[in-house]
C-alpha cells in the first residue's frame, strides 16, 4: 500500500511515524491540535502540517477533501475521547483506521502501595499489585506508588496526602483536579509553555509560582530539582512511558523519598495479576504500522528518521549517568572558566580532538584522556568501558557557536544520559575584542567544514567574521574576497556609489591565527600578498577572519541586472522585464532551492542567486555554447551558490527522482540530492509535460514559473494542467517595448509577448 496518510499526531510516535514516512516517501499529512504543536513538529523538519481541534465531521470533511486512504491515530494514549472522534471519520469516510500505539509495557517489579503511604483499604483495592517502571533499573523500597484508573480518584488519593503536590500530566485536567483539593496554595503544575496552557492553569485557580512552564524533555536530575525547590511530598504523572518521561519521573521520587499517584493508560490496562484486558490489541508499534503502509524499510535508512530516543536497552542501562560537554576556550589556560577548571579536577576521562587534548596541562589533570570528539564515537566507547562514571567532552571556543557540542547533546540525550553543559569563551569574541569590533556590527558565518556561500555573504555584508575550515581555506577565502570587490557595480545607484569601487582599495581582511596561545599572530592581507601563500601547505593552526567590505550594502533591495550587464553569445536570453516578473513570481526565500530549466545563458539564475546567499540555484541546459555561457557569467557575478548541469532536462530530472544523492548531479549538501521548492522553466526542448510531472513527484508543492513565448507551448502546459488536475494557475501575458534613439526621434522597439504561467 503506498498511498496519502493521515497522521492525526502531536507525539513522538507521530513524528518519528512522519519522518519514516518522508524518508520513504511517501506522501502524508500531520494534523496537530495547536500551534504549539506545530512548533514541535517544524522544529524536527516536517514540512506537511496542518493545525486544529476537529470534531468527527471536520475530520471527515478533511479526509474526503485531500482523497487520504489511511488513518493513523497517533494522538496521546490518555487522548481517548479524540481517538473516538477519528474513528467516527475513518467510519463516515471508508478509509482505514489504524491505531499507533505507545510502548509503555510492564517490565519491573514494585513494592505494592501499604498502609504506611497513606492509602486506605479502600484506595488500595483499586490498585494494581504491579507497576510497570519501562527501561528503569530495579527501584529500592523507598518508592511509594498507587496507581488509579481515573484522573478523579487520582485527585482524591492527592487529598488525602499532606504537604505540596506536583502535578506532572499537563492542563488538560487541571480543572478536575482542583476541584477535588480543599487546599488549592499547595497545588504546582508543571505545563508546556503555551497561552493554552497557561490560560487553563489560571481557570483552575493556579496563581503565580504554582504555574511552572517548561519544555520536556525532562532529566532525572531536572525532576529532582523541580520536587525539592517546592519541597513537594507527592508527584501525580499518567503511565505515559518512556517517550512521556515515566523513567525520569519515578526514578526522581524514590531519590527523594516522596510518594507517587499514577493515572493508568487506558491503553494498557492491567489486571492484579499484570496481564493485559485493554486496548492494545487493536493498535500496532511502528514497525507494524509502517509494514501496513507498504514501507520499504530498507530505504527507511538509519539516519533519515528523526529518533528521539535510542534503542530501550540502552536508555535503560544509561538512565542515572551524566556527561559534562564543555568549551575549553580559543587558546592557553587563560582562558579557561573557573566552572571548567572545577570540572576538570573531578572528572575521571577527558574527550576531545587530539588538538585540544593537547592544549591540557596532564601534571595538574588526572583524567584519562581519549582522543575522540564525535557523540557518537565517545557513547560508544563509554558503552564499552562502563568503569568510568565521570566523563567530560572538550570542544574548541565556546559550545553555543558552530560546535560539535550540538550533536553530541542529541546523541548523549537520546541515550539517556544526563547533559551538563558549560559556557567557554568563543574565539570569535577575542578576535572581536582584539580588533576592537562590537559583534552587534557584524556577522557571523561558519564554512567550517560546511557548504556555504562566501562570496555572496561578503558581497552583501559590511562587517564580516568568518569561520574558515583550514588556513589554505582562508587564503582561498581571501582571493574570493578580492574578486568580488572587482565585480561591475551592477545595480547602484550612482548618487550612492562609493570613491574607488572597483579595486581592493575599499575591501579590508584580517587574520586572526591561532588565538589565545603563543603563537597568536594577527595580520592584515593585501591583494598582493596572495601571491606569496598565507601560510605553508602544511599549516595546521586555527584561524578566523575579518572582513570589511565598504561598498557592501549599497546594492539596491530590489535588485535589476541589464541585459547588457550579462556576457552574451547565440544563446537566447529572458529579457530584463520579463526576468523581473518572473522571478517576482517565483517568491524564493533565503532557504529555496530554485531548478533553471533550459538556463540559456543563466540571467535568471545569476539573478535569483544574487537575492540571497543561501538560495541554491540548480541551471540545468543542454547546449554546450549556453552551458559555457552560464559558467562565466556565474563567476562574473560570483555567484557561487548556482550550480550548473549540462543535459537534456527531462533526463537529468528522471535521474534525480530516482536518486538519493547527488553523486552524479552535483547539486547537493553535503552529499545530499536539493529538492528543488521552485523551478523556473525558460525552455523545455518539447518536453514540458514530463518536466512538470517529474517536478511535482520530486516535490508536490513546488512552485514553478513557465516563460511560453509560442501559443503551442502555453496550449501544452494549459493541457498537462488540466489532465494532471494541478491547482488553477495564475496567467499573464506581457508585452514590452524599449525606445531606442534613431537620429532626432525614439523609436519603439518591441519585446516579443511572453505569457508567464505560474502554479
């Protein structure tokens, strides 16, 4: 089965369903309830949301609407009045419902709720003998735990317990609760920060500090720290699972010796003995579900799916370790944090690039040092070597700018580590102190190690730092810069042109190598200089620069390039005025990836790249003469960020649907196929319908823009759109004229009509 599903989601289930989902592609929607909602899934790349609460005939009405052939309930397992409400629609609809369950099996032992916890006899006869504790080490007998089958004798088991209550199952309830508690000064309630939230909060008559809102998820350790700043005697919680946090939350009250009242799933009901009488035979786990959408899951490759957690096993055997992840500053000693320091003195092995272990004084620190850096590789050895229980992760600068710190957080997270954090000082902001810069001038921009436009960003911008991946790099960089002061200064306005643009007399570059240490050097560099290599091949320092570019920022916002500005041959062209509209209707944001079909000699894609330095631009031709033509003028108006391919549009189209890398397109990052998000079509060499088609399987909701200057060409695209059942497009036809001087008079010159197709 390979057809359009609806996600009814808003949980981890649902994004990890959803990311399987692109990964495989196949086409899905996810429907969440609030903007919150959407917030989370944006955060985690979905591009496929919609958001608000619908009863059975909205959802009913949506089904039909987009023509969806399966439903997956992946709401929240406490959610059941909704789950009912998407059953009704799959009911009305005829469509397939399938229910996506939450792991929260039975697998641990606890003591069963006494006396001695406050639980009458009465209250303890509604309790399971057993709790389910999911992926937790075996609890000790300080824990207390009751466990209801409904959020009201819940909130009754709260009242007859003294002291404050913490409440950790949302706002949904909130009202019940209070209700139930006669002291309403001794209630918290921990909730995520939305309005919603928030606003139902203050309805149960929570006031001020009794309203914590944060955003999960949450550690043991965050837990502990949350029960003893209220000096919380009990927590409720629902029996939610590992994804809902359950672990943290139980292993959080035995350390603190406080009681525990849980809200069974009404997904895994338990009999006294532990065995299942509930719902779960009707849902199935992701992998089941996936197996009934037809997913292939050898293209579901390890990587593409968003995973929030790792593997059960493993997140049980980490839950209670920790891991420092730390920035050790741009040089020497000196600078180093005093919470550094400290850290360093307790710790028992030290991760890091061999370079940055290198820079550690081993006569004052005792730790093991272990040159690895990547979250992955040091998880895998502390797997391993399991003896160690202090581990700390060094990374150059400071971690909250370009560090492997970010990845390495996920990594140790997901696996259940706790994930202590600490500030260093950034080199950027002591080569801004060296050079007597205020930050909030400048920008800042990492080609460490990544794909990035330099020539676009120091094009445009006054005061620039960037991040180079070596020294040779930075030479490059430098020898970029000096091209892009030469460029023509196409576009200004003259009543705004600077003395001198032209040459490198208004571009200023500086070095900053190897801060903070010994060998620091801070140098300026001349054109001339270039000549005589920066550095030596073999260089291995670190490195940052400064660049200042005075006549960045005067190009005009809505920018124009002549025709005569473009290098011309044979090759025809889209003229000027028919380039603007066509690109204003395209509407590219800085994060487009634009496809120039049948490219000519590359003016809409030089323009369109030019908007931006992070837009992609792809110019796909198969003329050699054109191809050659795209090439000079992409480095005339340096602009990197297009990427030219020769070939018949159509094939090289087909062979990018069909492939998961640009190995041999060369329009990637980081090895990865662009999918375009707009396309401009100036020629199709008589293969306009299968262009469009391809398009719109490589991405349904591209934006393309189509130039037919011939009634036959508008007739065929009218045709594919009409048979294809695309959305209604937007025609207009344009015609131009110039006036050129003949002798004493201005003479029309007409443009030829073009109708400019978007859909």
């Amino acid at each position: 089965m390979r057809d359009k599903v609806l996600i009814f989601g808003g949980t981890t289930e649902g994004r990890e369903l959803a990311a399987a989902l692109s990964a495989a592609g196949v086409q899905h929607l996810v429907s969440v309830a609030t903007d919150y909602g959407k917030e989370i899934e944006d955060s985690f790349g979905e591009k496929n949301v919609i958001v608000g609460r619908k009863n059975a005939d909205e959802m009913a009405e949506l089904i039909a609407g987009e023509v969806f052939t399966v439903c997956v309930d992946a709401t929240h397992p406490f959610a059941t009045l909704v789950s009912t409400e998407i059953k009704k629609a799959c009911e009305k609809t005829g469509i397939m419902y399938l229910r996506l369950l939450r792991d929260t099996g039975a697998k641990i032992e606890l003591m069963t709720a006494s006396n001695e916890c406050g639980f009458d006899k009465e209250i303890e006869s509604n309790c399971r003998k057993r709790v389910m504790l999911c992926n937790a080490d075996v609890v000790n007998e300080s824990i207390q735990i009751v466990t209801c089958d409904s959020v009201m004798s819940a909130a009754k088991e709260l009242e007859k317990i003294s002291g404050n209550i913490l409440l950790l199952t949302g706002s949904k309830d909130l009202k019940s609760i209070m209700a139930e508690i006669s002291d309403k000064t001794r209630v918290y309630a921990r909730v995520i920060p939305n309005i919603e939230s928030i606003t139902k909060c203050e309805e149960a008559g929570l006031r001020g500090k009794q309203i914590i809102a944060m955003q999960g998820p949450f550690s043991k350790d965050m837990n502990v720290a949350l029960i003893n700043e209220i000096c919380a005697s009990v927590i409720l919680t629902k029996e939610s699972g590992a994804t809902g946090g359950l672990d943290e939350k139980l292993l959080a009250a035995r350390e603190c010796g406080i009681k525990v009242v849980m809200i069974k799933s009404p997904e895994s009901r338990l009999d006294v003995s532990g065995c299942d009488v509930g719902a779960s035979a009707k849902g199935y786990s992701l992998p089941e579900v996936l197996e009934k959408l037809g997913v292939d899951k050898k293209r579901v490759k390890s990587g593409e799916i968003v995973k929030e957690s790792n593997s059960l096993n493993e997140v049980k055997d980490n839950i209670g370790k920790s891991i420092i992840l730390a920035g050790i500053g741009p040089g020497d000693a000196r600078y180093y944090t005093r919470e550094l320091e400290d850290a360093l003195e307790n710790v028992d092995v030290i991760f890091g690039a061999k370079s940055i272990l290198d820079r550690l004084d081993k006569s004052r620190v005792k730790a093991e040092f272990v040159p690895r850096y990547m979250g992955k590789d040091i998880l895998e050895f502390l797997n391993k070597s399991p003896n160690y229980k202090n581990p700390l992760a060094l990374f150059s600068g400071d971690i909250s700018l370009c560090s492997g710190a970010k990845n390495a957080a996920k990594v140790f997270e997901g696996a259940g580590y706790g994930v202590h954090t600490i500030s260093g000082i950034s080199s950027v902001a002591l080569f801004a102190n060296r050079l007597g810069l205020g930050l909030e001038d400048c920008s800042i921009v990492s080609a460490h190690g990544r794909e990035c436009n330099v020539a676009g960003y120091i094009a445009e911008t006054k005061r620039l730092i960037i991040l180079p991946s070596s020294c040779a790099h930075a030479g490059e960089i430098a020898r970029t810069a000096f091209t892009v002061a030469k460029i023509n200064d196409y576009g200004r306005n003259d009543s705004v042109k600077v003395e001198g643009f032209g040459g490198c007399g208004d571009l200023k570059i500086v070095i900053g190598y190897e801060l903070g240490t010994a060998l620091e050097r801070i140098f300026e560099v001349s054109e001339d200089e270039l000549g005589n290599k920066l550095f030596s091949p073999d260089e291995k320092g670190k490195c940052l620069m400064y660049i200042e570019n005075k006549c960045a920022g005067e190009t005009p916002v809505i920018r124009g390039i002549s025709d005569d500005e473009f290098i011309r041959g044979k090759t025809p062209m889209t003229k000027e005025e028919i380039r603007a509209i066509s690109i204003r209707k395209l509407g590219l944001s800085a994060d487009s990836v634009l496809y120039d079909i049948g490219a000519g000699t590359g003016s809409v894609s030089v323009e369109a790249a030019l908007l931006h330095p992070d837009i992609k631009v792809c110019a796909i031709e198969r003329n050699d003469e054109a191809v050659e033509l795209i090439k000079k003028n992409k480095e005339k108006f340096c602009a990197d960020n297009i990427t030219v391919i020769k070939g018949e549009a159509s094939e090289v189209l087909e062979k990018m649907a069909l492939s998961e890398t640009a190995e041999n397109t060369g329009v990637s990052v980081e090895g990865k196929l662009l999918i375009p998000t707009h396309a401009f079509i100036g020629g199709s060499g008589g293969n306009m319908r299968v262009i469009i088609e391809v398009l719109k399987k490589m991405n349904e909701n591209i934006r393309i823009v189509i130039n037919c200057v011939t009634l036959e060409t508008l007739t065929e695209v009218l045709s594919v759109i009409k048979e294809e059942k695309y959305a209604e497009p937007d025609i207009v036809q344009v015609s131009a004229s110039r006036y050129r001087r003949v002798g004493e008079y201005h003479m029309a010159d007409a443009i030829n009509p073009v109708y400019i197709v978007t859909l």
